[in-house]
C-alpha cells in the first residue's frame, strides 16, 4: 500500500487529511517540539519523531519511509531548511519534480526560467548605484519576505542594508537581489499540473499578508515619516481571493507556459502543485516576481475546496487530496515513475 509522508509544518495538516480521505496511509515527520501539536489530528497514522528535519536523510527515517512505500509531498519547510543539494539526495520518491526546487531557492534559475516562461516581470537591477526608481531587495532563497526592504536610490540601498546588518538580520557578506518594486494587487496563483492526464487545472487564489510592511499602511503619514526602522515583508497568513473572470484566460495561459517552459528547461516538467506569485496593475495587467515549485501554504485556506475546483469536481477537493488523488491512481496504474522523483 502507498503512504504519503510529509515534514510536520507549512501545510502538512492539508496534505495528509486529503491523503486519509484517499484512503492513503499517513505518515507525518515531526519534531519532538510539536508531537504534542500533531497528535491531536487522527487522520495522521504515524508519526515519524526526530529532533530536527535534516533527520530525514538519515538512513533510519529513509527505511521507515521505504518500508511504508511513502511518497514524500515537499513543501515550504523542506526548502527553507535544507539545501539542493540535501533534497535531491533524499532517496524516498518526492512528488513531483525534485530537480526543479533548485530552480526555486536560486534566483538566478528562477529568473531564467520565468523569462523561457515569458512570464512578464518586473526588472532587476543588477547594482545599487543603477537604482533609478523604487526597488525591492531581497535575500537569496526562500527567506519568507524577512529582512528584506524598499530603497529609492543608492543612498537610501546603502543606508537600510547597513542597519539591517547592524540588527543582525542580514550578513555583511551576503548578495542581495534588488528588483524594480512592482504596484499594485498582490495574487498568488495557484496551479496543479497532472502528468498523468497532461492537463492543467487552475486551484485558486490567495494574497499574502505580510508584517511589518502592512501595519505600515495603517498609521498616518506623519508617523510613518518618523519612523526609523526598515520595514520587512514577513508572511504571517493567508485571504481568498477571486479573480475578475475576464482575467482567467491569462491566467490558463501563463500556467500552461510556465509548464512547457519547464518541460524544456528541466525535465520532467512542473508537475504537481506550483504558483506564480505577483502583482496586478492599474490596467490589470500581471508582473510576476516570482514562482514556487510545489504546494504554497496559501492553499491552506481552500482545505474544503476552492470556488475553482468546485468547477471542475463535483466533490470538496484540497490540493492535499488532490496530490492524493494523482499518487493514489499513478500507484493504481503502475505509474507512480510518472507523479515522482
Ligand atoms: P517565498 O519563497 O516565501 O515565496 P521569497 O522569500 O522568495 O518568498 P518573494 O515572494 O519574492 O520572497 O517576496 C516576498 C514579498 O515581497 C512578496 O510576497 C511581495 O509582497 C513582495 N515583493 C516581492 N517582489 C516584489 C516586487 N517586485 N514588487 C512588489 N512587491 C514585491
């Protein structure tokens, strides 16, 4: 029987509830911290106890996985905490495309593999005296919008990075990516691909909500003058929202580029879950700043379906349970090679 396995975070509730209701075996990797968190859901049959995450690559972990025949669902966590190099190691079969979550953590990859994508970005900048007009700047990899902040010209670029080295959030030796500072509506859209039916189907949309950038927003001018500190872009949690639906066909269509780009540019393709994350303008038109490779915690919110997948299934579907769904059939038909690697 095939289980689904998952690191104990980000959106490991979603993942292994929609794998129960597939009539799946669970089996979650848990930090001692958080056992007593976890074993308040019944649908999680086992819990696989470590001190940290980097456990996972232990030899003991891999065979527990290996004996359960468990695909491994990544998530956020397991790129935030271990490096390419540790995830493209990890022997137990990870759902979808392993070798695609470097293109994730690198922003050079990434933004190469945006642009083979013709996904409309906003520009970088490839040194602080070129700023001309307001940029974001950020850190390498997934850091969560943590330390990094807006500048307005070299001055200002210099001035922000230096307290923030100060504060010890950023290190004094660490390459920051600046990027054109993109207006408008944040949403991050999120998509499945099935290889197994060579289809893309659109999940939903969500909008992060980010401390301390938008606390920002909500005092008056005069006090934001006079505040000294750098404001960073921290996620802390996710809203809904729907799309205008003259704005879907773009959407299908930037999906479905973003698959064949990566079909070219790093085999076998995006398959599974992934989102393209960015802003709308004043004439609704999308600048994209950046993608993600897998399951985005944003998907928490639709744990009882989406309002785009009540389209397209007749039943309440979570992108956990349909991550099942496609493991669940690839095992059926002896395709599980094609939904892993
Ligand atoms: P994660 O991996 O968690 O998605 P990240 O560390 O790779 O995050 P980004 O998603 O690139 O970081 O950026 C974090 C936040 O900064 C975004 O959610 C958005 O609010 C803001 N942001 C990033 N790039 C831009 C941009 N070019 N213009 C406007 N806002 C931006």
């Amino acid at each position: 029987m095939t289980s689904i396995a998952t690191l104990g975070s980000h959106c490991s509730l979603q993942v292994l509830k929609g794998a129960k209701d597939e009539g799946l075996k669970t089996i979650l990797v848990c930090e001692k911290k958080r056992e007593k968190l976890y074993k308040r859901f019944p649908f999680i049959d086992e819990l696989i106890i470590v001190d940290s995450f980097k456990e996972v690559l232990d030899q003991k972990c891999q065979s527990i996985l290996e004996q359960n025949n468990a695909v491994l669902i990544p998530h956020g966590t397991l790129i935030a905490q271990m490096s390419s190099e540790e995830i493209e190691s990890i022997k137990t079969p990870i759902f979808g495309n392993k070798w695609i979550l470097r293109w994730e953590s690198d922003r050079g990859m990434k933004e190469k593999l945006m642009r083979e994508a013709n996904l409309p970005m906003p520009e970088p900048v490839s040194s602080p005296k070129d700023i001309k007009n307001l940029v974001i700047v950020k850190r390498q990899g997934a850091a969560g919008g943590k330390g990094y902040f807006m500048a307005a010209n070299e001055k200002d670029y210099n001035t922000k990075r230096d307290q923030l080295i100060s504060e010890g959030i950023i290190s004094k030796d660490e390459t920051l990516y600046i990027q054109e500072y993109a207006a408008g509506v944040l949403a991050y859209l999120q998509f499945f691909y099935s290889p197994l039916k060579e289809e893309l189907e659109f999940f939903g949309a969500d909008q992060r909500h980010e401390s301390d950038i938008e606390g920002l927003a909500r005092i008056p001018s005069e006090q934001q003058l006079k505040s000294a500190k750098v404001p960073s872009f921290n996620v802390i949690g996710n809203s809904p929202l729907v799309l205008r639906e003259s704005l879907l066909e773009q959407v299908y269509e930037m999906g479905e580029n973003f698959v064949e780009a990566a079909k070219r540019m790093v085999s076998p393709g995006m398959n599974g879950p992934f989102c393209i994350e960015g802003v709308y303008d004043e004439n609704a038109k999308f600048k994209s700043f950046e993608f993600s490779a897998r399951i985005v915690a944003g998907s928490n919110i639709y744990m009882d379906g989406s309002p785009y997948y009540s389209l397209l299934y007749n039943e309440q579907m979570s992108m956990g349970k349909r991550i099942a769904r496609e493991v669940k059939t690839a095992a059926e038909t002896n395709q599980l090679d094609k939904v892993t690697t």
